[in-house]
C-alpha cells in the first residue's frame, strides 16, 4: 500500500487498532506532569490528536483542550467524540494556533512522523512559539540505538466487520535519520482471511539527539516510559517520557 494509505484508509478501525492502549493512565500522567512542571494553565493542544480520545480526557479533566492531525477522517471522528473541542487539519511539522497554549502534548510516539531531522527541528520550534511562558511540551519517543528489529507487539479485537489482529514494530536499518514502523492488520470474516501490510516512513533519532535539539528551547526532563509512576529515566532503556518546561 501507498504511504501513509493504511492510516487512511482504515480510519474508521483506527480506534480497534489502538483498543490496547491506555488513554486515560497517559492522559492522566502528563496531568501529574503539568503540575509538577507546568505554570497552572488549563490550555490544552494534542498533536497528531488522531480520533481524539486524549483530548476527551483532558476536557473531562477541566482543560480546554483542542487538537490537530493531518488527516480528516480522523478530525471528524474526533469532532463526534469531543463536540466540545477545537480541532485543525495542521501539519505538526509547521502548525498556528489563535492564543497561547500551557501545555502541548505528541502521544504514542507521533513525534517520529515528522519523518526528518529537519522537519522535528520544525515541529519543536512551532510548539515553542505556541506555548506560553513556563508551558509544558509532553510527548514520547523511541531511542533508534536501543531498537530491536526482531521485536513487535500485537493485539487482537473483535468488532461487527470481523476478528482482526494487529502487529506493529520498529525498524531502524542501524546508520541515518530514518527508521520505519512497520504494521500488519488482518481481518478474517466468514471464513475469509484479508491483509493488509503498511510500512511508515519515521524519523530517528537517539535519545542525546532529542536532548540537544529541545535544550534551545526547553529545560527537558526525560522520564522512564512508564505511566504510572513517575520515574527519571534510567539511561538503559530505549523509550522514554519527555516533560519539557519552555524557556
């Protein structure tokens, strides 16, 4: 399939794909974040927002919270999720926003489909132009030196058009910017078996890259990759949480 035609195409199985993820203990650890680092503000925006349910939480949590993504099948998903909320079709890569923002957050490592280094220098500088003083840039990545091309997680989720199974992992290739993640989603129904095989374009990046591209902008806190505790990050691990205060 054409790039970026699987996230396309099966928007509406976006939320099947994502059934195993924890919404609510990312949402509500960033909060932690915000309160540990952030200036107070209720301001919210969520880039590569998707269908929105990291922006439902934050609204249930009393924040004005808005999002954007590349993709409007995915807005208008999101717009029925959060009819309370603002959302953009924006490039995170060079995005606007009407008034500043107190905290901006890049979930399930979305910071990576800005596909260059040049491009997430581009994206760190939009979201510090749209943060207000002392806001808070949250948002997880993946280390390219630390990454196991062998390794992949999968889930499986029953839904009205079939069981389907999905399998993701990322693929560094060991020198340059790029890696890629590579899925595979199959539906079986009536006996009949479809696949379908994407592979994503990311950029990638170590760790110490991050660091040095944020530090211009940010003093950066790096965090274990875990949602329940808040933990500094131990140096051996090859995911992390970034909590980043604007300078």
């Amino acid at each position: 399939m054409p790039h970026n035609a699987l996230y396309t195409d099966l928007s509406g199985y976006y939320d099947l794909m994502c059934a195993d993820i924890d919404y609510l203990a990312q949402s509500q650890c960033v909060l932690r974040l915000q309160q540990l680092f952030g200036n107070g503000g209720k301001r919210h925006l969520d880039l590569a927002c998707g269908t929105g349910p990291h922006v439902r939480h934050f609204i249930d949590a009393g924040y004005q919270s808005a999002g954007l993504d590349i993709n409007q099948p995915m807005l208008d998903r999101a717009t029925l999720r959060c009819p309370e909320a603002q959302f953009s079709l924006q490039d995170m890569c060079g995005f606007t926003v009407t008034e500043p923002q107190d905290l901006i957050t890049c979930f399930l490592y979305s910071i990576h489909y800005s596909a260059g280094i040049e491009r997430l220098e581009a994206l760190i500088a939009s979201v510090h132009r749209a943060l207000e003083d002392d806001g808070v840039f949250c948002f997880n990545a993946v280390d390219k030196n630390m990454i196991d091309n062998n390794s992949f997680v999968s889930h499986s989720a029953l839904h009205d058009d079939g069981l389907f199974s999905f399998s993701s992992a990322w693929n560094y290739p060991g020198v340059g910017e790029q890696q890629s993640l590579k899925l595979r989603i199959e539906r079986t129904m009536a006996d009949e078996t479809q696949v379908w095989h994407d592979e994503h374009p990311m950029v990638a990046v170590s760790f110490d890259e991050i660091k040095t591209l944020l530090r211009p902008y940010f003093e950066v806190h790096v965090l274990e990759h875990d949602y329940e505790k808040l933990t500094p990050w131990s140096t051996t691990s090859g995911n992390a949480i970034f909590a980043c205060v604007k300078i």
